[in-house]
C-alpha cells in the first residue's frame, strides 16, 4: 500500500463496531436525492401525480420485499428492521401525510415528501431518548429510498461491489448494510448515523469495524484514497502517513490476535484460576437471539425478556402463539437453562393495548408484575404458556418488578391456578418449575431473607435497581453521569443480597447491564454471585475475565471495596487491582 504525499486528516465519529480496517474509500453516493424541484401541479392531474408518489411507493416496497426474500442467513435475526421499513412505508405520517399535502398544497410527490419528512424528522429531534431519536434515521432512508423510485435516480448496489474496499457513504440503511458481503467490504463510515442505529447493529453482528456520524467524511474523501477505519476509537485517518500506516497496521494485528483468542475460548467454561465454575449466559428479547447466544458460548439464557412479543400490535398474543416461541427456545437451548421473565410492560416499555396513558410516573405505576396482578387473564395465559413450554427444556420463571412477599405470593398463586387448570384439561406441562424474581426495586433488597423462603432463586436486575435506588431515572441523559453500578449505595445492595441467597442457600444471579462489563467481574465475583446474564455479544469478554482471575483475590477487593465511600474510590481500587487484565480484555470487547 503506498501513502498518498498529501497531509493525513484525522476524523472523529461515533464507534459504532469495534475494530480495525485498512483499505481503499469506496463512496456509496445518492445522487438525485438531496437535490429537489418544487413545481405546481393542475387540478386536473392530481390524480395522476398522486398515483405516480403511490407507484414509487410501491417500487419501494418491491425493492424491500426482495432485499427480505434474499436476506443471507446470517442477517436473518435482523430482517425485522427491514420490515419495520415495510411498514413505514405505508406509514400514516409520511405516506398519508404526502398525498394530502401533494392535493392540498398542490406540488409535486418530490416536494411533498421532502417537506413532511423534514417535519417529522424535527419532531422526532425534540424526543429525549436517544433511541427514539435515532429512529428518524428509519424515516429518511424509507424516504430517500420512495425519493430514488420517484426520480429515477440509481440505488446503492451494495451487493455488486467486487473488490476489497471500505464503504463511506452519507447514510447507510439496513436493507443496505444487509447486501454487504464481509470477503469484500472490510467495514463502513457514514456521515449520518449513531451507535444504536440498525446499521450499527448489523456491524456488529458481522463483526466488522464502522463509524458513525462523521459529519462531512463523504466531502473529505474521494474514491480509492487509502483510509484507517478505527471502530473502537471512532477514528478514521484519511490518506494517513507512512507512521501512522505502520502504527495500525501493528494494532490491527494485536486487536484481531486477541479477538481470535477470547472467541476461541468462548466454547471453554467460565472457571476462575482457583476452580470455581460460573454459569456465564445470554439475554435476548426475541427466540432469534438464541443463536447469537449460542454462537458466543453462551451456557443458557439468563433473562428471556418476553414483553417483545406484545409490542406492535393492538391485540394481546394467545397461549398457542406464545407456548410455540418459549417452545422452540427450551427445546434448543435444552440442557441448558432458559429463566423466562414474565410481562415486564408499561414503565418504558408501554404498550398500544396496556399502557396507563394518565400515569404521570410511568416507572412507578403499573408496570410489570403489578399490571400482571391487575389482569390476571392476561398474566395466566403467559403462565399457561410458560409451564407448557417447561416440558421441552430446563425453563425456570422470573417476576419482575416485586417489592412485597405478598406480590410473590400472588404471582405464585395464578401459577398453581395457571398448573391446576391445565392439569383438568390433560395437556402436557411442566409444575415443578424453579420459581424466581427479578431483585430491582430497593424494597425487594429490604426483604431479601423473607423474599428467600418463597423462590428458588434471586435475579439481580441493576437496570432498575440502580434507578430506583438512586433516584436516576434510566433514559434521562442530564443524570446519566450520576449512574453509577459501583457506587457503594449499589455495592451494599448487591452484598446484602449475595449474602442472604448464600445464607438460604439460593441461587444468584444478576442480568443487568452491569454483569455484561468486564469492569465489574471482580467486584462481582467478590460478592459471590455465581451466574451473570448479558447481551451474547459480551458473553466471551466477560467469559476470559472470568478465566484470568482467583475467587481469593476478588474476595478481597471486594472486602476492600465495601469500605469506600466513593464509586471513583472504588474504581479506582479496581483498577489498581485488576487494570492490566481489564486493559488486555478491553482491547477487543
Ligand atoms: C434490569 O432492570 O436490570 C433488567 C434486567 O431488566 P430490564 O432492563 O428489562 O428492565
Ligand atoms: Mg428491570
């Protein structure tokens, strides 16, 4: 590779896939839809223009159908965000809001459609949750992909690329990142975009490096400049030197040996150096997820988050529908165990058919298994479900949410009535199941020992624990600073906990977004908490921070930890303790 005599340019963007890649700029350009022309149109051929916007939609909707049908496999557990863009096609907003605006305002499709899709995209801008925000992402590639069919303009043929290359566009939508082949595209940069966009998520599926809004990256570079992709620090170096070209090339290198080691070792057993065995496991949210957990060694699933299956729709899914999904998940995961959660709903995760709108606190209000008790119809056709499904596996069931013995002994009640009334009817089931709850409301921590003679086991959930036991409302950016796992107000949580399971001799588990960071391995070991549930992508990082450490030494940090007053002191002490370990594990996670 020769380095081109201009100065190098350093960019700097969100890393939304870890990783390094080196190679020639391929610029996926859109031309025809930036640049749109506002003319009238007569009475007499509103129709026709109408019809001419609903035939671009419909060619859109081909293009969709078709990228779907020829998916690859390995994108399968992502097709739904092409179909999220079926459906956005046709959506209210922006399909219903276009004719009308091309019949009310009489211009054509083009400029109708660039006009709501700018409206939209301001009000989705005024919503705080980075996630919701994001969505308007959604939007503009459906848009630009009607505003392509309208003006005749080329798609991005994604599919076609035949050389080694790194794609910089201005925005990529799923349905494109969906055609990339990994032997020819070795990563991607887009001016547009954020972590949580689907197409940061497909990176990360296949693994490969990219960088998200980038600004102006497609102005800076040209086709064939030689570009550094740095995905882990969000860093693109354009025409770089011949220093930097030998700096990562040597990172580069390093990154993908100690990737390939954590992978390899992600099949072994997560067993300490001292030989204690932990049960390192995967959450998902749908039965697709499983192969991810699967595919990073993961040795069950921890938190099966079932709400997934109410969303999208107005009605509520049968005990057919819903045995057949816990079904297939027990029976493939089968020996290994699969903790189902129960309807975690409403809070921020509210439903079109079960919200409580006039709830001014809805993270206080009638969610999860508070709105399970109050529709006990609903709540006992998931148990049904649930303990049907428990004849094909190793399933156990988790409430979510409890904060009183008596919300256990209910919950527990509908599940002996849920068994009872299958029992009458003959079908196959499964009643001695482990029973367990979701440890995330302060109260529940309170009561831990009384809590521990009804269940068979704990779920630390740090999600909500950490919310509500420091008043840090979790999708709130202004107090995100202040959201803290290591801070001791948690960590005596945790211990109290820890200590009453070890005490009753329950199992422990935690699945917050705490067990998934290497960071808190030690302390977490410490503690004694002996099954951690995360996304499967950090299944195998967790899984060699596990294999580098003695059950001694973290017991006691720990103890060490509990003595500070600070989550900076406890940091702190983390990191003199176990820094060179977390810094080689930090590398690829
Ligand atoms: C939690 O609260 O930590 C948890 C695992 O559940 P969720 O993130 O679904 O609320
Ligand atoms: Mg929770």
């Amino acid at each position: 590779m020769s380095t081109n005599t201009e100065q190098e340019i350093i960019l700097t963007g969100i890393g939304a896939s870890p990783g390094i890649c080196i190679g020639k700029a391929y610029l996926v350009d859109k031309e025809g839809v930036e640049v749109v022309q506002k003319y009238s149109i007569e009475e007499k051929d509103l129709e026709s223009e109408i019809n001419r916007f609903k035939a671009a939609v419909k060619k859109a909707t081909d293009e969709l159908h078709e990228i779907i049908e020829n998916t690859p496999e390995v994108f399968r557990q992502h097709a739904y965000i092409l179909e999220t863009h079926m459906v956005l096609l046709k959506d209210k907003m922006l399909y219903g809001k276009t004719i009308d605006s091309i019949r009310n305002d009489r211009v054509n499709a083009e400029w109708a459609l660039k006009n709501i899709v700018s409206n939209i995209r301001s009000i989705f801008q005024n919503i705080s949750d980075p996630y919701l925000r994001e969505r308007s992402a959604d939007i503009l590639q459906v848009s630009d992909r009607i505003m392509r069919s309208l003006t005749g303009a080329q798609g991005v043929n994604i599919a076609e690329i035949d050389k080694r290359v790194v794609l910089v566009a201005h925005d990529l939508s799923p349905a494109d990142t969906s055609q990339i082949q990994i032997d020819r595209v070795m990563g991607f940069i887009t001016d547009r975009g954020g972590s949580t966009s689907h197409s940061a998520i497909i990176a990360r599926t296949l693994e490969i490096p990219a960088i998200m809004g980038l600004g102006n990256a497609t102005d800076l570079i040209k086709n064939d400049d030689l570009i550094i992709v740095d995905g882990s620090a969000g860093i693109v170096i354009v025409r770089p030197s011949e220093k930097s070209l030998v700096e990562y090339e040597e990172r580069k290198v390093r990154f993908y040996q100690h990737r390939a080691v954590i992978s390899r070792d992600s099949y072994l057993p997560a067993e300490t150096l001292d030989g204690t065995r932990l049960l390192v496991m995967g959450n998902i949210e749908l039965p697709e997820e499983i192969v991810s957990v699967i595919d990073h060694g993961g040795d069950g699933i921890g938190l099966y988050r079932t709400e997934f299956q109410y969303l999208s729709r107005t009605d509520f899914p049968g005990e057919a529908e819903l045995f057949e999904r816990y079904k297939d998940v027990a029976e493939v995961m089968a020996p290994k165990p699969v903790t189902i959660r129960t309807l975690d709903i409403n809070g921020d995760k509210a439903l079109g058919n079960a919200s409580t709108s006039d709830e001014e606190n809805p993270a206080l209000g009638l969610r999860a298994i508070r709105y399970c008790l109050k529709n006990p119809d609903v709540f006992k056709i998931q148990l049904r479900a649930i303990l049907r499904a428990a004849a094909y596996g190793n399933v156990g069931v988790m409430f979510p949410m409890i904060s009183s013995c008596d919300e256990i002994l209910e919950a527990k009640f509908l599940l002996k009535e849920a068994a009872d009334s299958l029992e009458a009817q003959g079908e196959t089931y499964k009643s001695d199941i482990e029973v367990g709850i979701l440890i995330e409301v302060p109260s529940a921590v309170v009561m831990a020992a009384e809590m521990a003679e009804l269940v068979d086991f704990f779920s630390i959930g740090t999600n909500d624990l950490i919310q509500y036991a420091l008043a840090i409302d979790r999708g709130n950016r202004q107090v995100a600073h202040m959201y803290h796992p290591l801070n001791p107000a948690i960590l005596r949580m945790l211990k109290h906990v820890a200590d009453v399971a070890k005490d009753k001799g329950l199992r422990i588990a935690m699945c917050g977004e705490m067990a998934g960071d290497p960071f808190h391995v030690p302390i977490l070991l410490g503690l004694g908490i002996n099954e951690l549930s995360m996304n499967p992508q950090s299944i195998p990082s967790i899984k060699t921070m596990i294999r580098s450490l003695r059950i001694i030494d973290t017991l006691e940090l720990t103890k060490e930890a509990l003595k500070k007053a600070t989550a900076k002191e406890i940091a702190d002490l983390v990191q003199e303790a176990c820094g060179t370990i977390i810094s080689n594990k930090m590398l690829a996670a």
